[in-house]
C-alpha cells in the first residue's frame, strides 16, 4: 500500500518566520528559532494574534527556496497532502487555502486543514513531515511516522542539509514501505 505522507506548511514549505520577524521589527541572528521564540514579549504574542487574525497575511507568505523540490521529492515517496494547523476563522483558512492554489495548483484538492489536532488524520500508513515536535507524540500513539523537519530559516539554507532531511525522508518511507 502507498504511503500517504502528510507536509506541513508553515515554516516547512512556507516561510512564515521572516514576515513576523520583519513585522515586529526585531533582530533574528542566526537560525535559532526556538532562541527566537524565547525572546517574544507578550506584546509581540498579542501582535502576532492580530496578525494572524489577517487573511492578507496568510496570503502574502511566499515559499521557501526549496519548497517545490521538497513538495516534488517527497511526492515520489507516496501520496502527498498538506497538513496544517490554522486560527478558527475563515481568514486564516481561506488565506491558506489560497496559497495552495498559488504555489502548488496540483494540491488544492490536498489540502487538509484542522483548527486543533493534527493527529486525526494518523494511521499505520501515514507520515507526517512537521516542524513542530508537539505534534510527534500524538501522531506516532495512533500509529503515524513523524519527521522532525528543524525550522531553517531562509537565509541558512544549505544545499547539504536540505539533501540529508531528503535522504532520511526517504529512509524513513523505506522502512515502512519493507516492514523494516
């Protein structure tokens, strides 16, 4: 049976970091994120609500430099569909919506979005590729594979290290695929 894999969007396929950073207008040295997240005041979190809250905002994300290799590699693995976690509200679920429609055409019919639990859509046969790891724990309790895909900042993509995530993909899918 083919594999359905599951491709978050944000900070996996979309780059959602940068236009908050720019938005709140503070200094993001380096690629470490979760330092990053450290940092935001509860002024900024209240920011990033309104934000969010936008439907222009989830419209005006571009992808990531290697979004449509990634979309296009991890297709050849198993069934592809997009994965993702939106606010309750038509804003962020049309903005989402739209995206898809934008910058993978082919996939506005998979397309999948929950306003809670990622988690409802595993089972033995599906992985899901994510940057968050709170996802992880649920996911795999209902059978799912999951792949840590560490958020990268735009600019520190390194031809290298998008391989070596493709490449453990892979071996990842692999080993479901001969019961490994």
């Amino acid at each position: 049976m083919k594999p359905i894999i599951f491709l978050d969007m944000d900070s996996v396929v979309v780059n959602w970091t940068d236009p908050i950073i720019n938005y709140l207008d503070i200094s993001a040295d380096g690629n470490n994120i979760d330092e990053l997240r450290d940092r935001l005041t509860e002024e900024h979190s209240k920011e990033i609500d309104i934000l969010m809250e936008n439907y222009l905002f989830w419209r005006s994300l571009k992808p990531f430099a290697w979004s449509k290799e990634l979309v296009n590699k991890v297709s050849e693995m198993g069934d592809l569909y997009f994965l993702t976690k939106g606010r309750p509200n038509h804003s962020c679920f049309g903005g989402k919506i739209e995206w898809i429609k934008q910058y993978f055409p082919a996939y506005q019919d998979n397309l999948v979005i929950t306003s809670k639990d990622k988690f409802v859509c595993s089972s033995s046969n599906n992985f899901l590729i994510d940057d968050d790891e709170r996802h992880k724990l649920p996911w795999e309790k209902r059978g799912g594979k999951f792949f840590h895909w560490k958020e990268m900042r735009e600019e520190n993509f390194s031809e290298p290290e998008f391989k070596k995530r493709l490449v453990a993909i892979q071996l990842l899918v692999d080993t479901y695929k001969h019961g490994i």
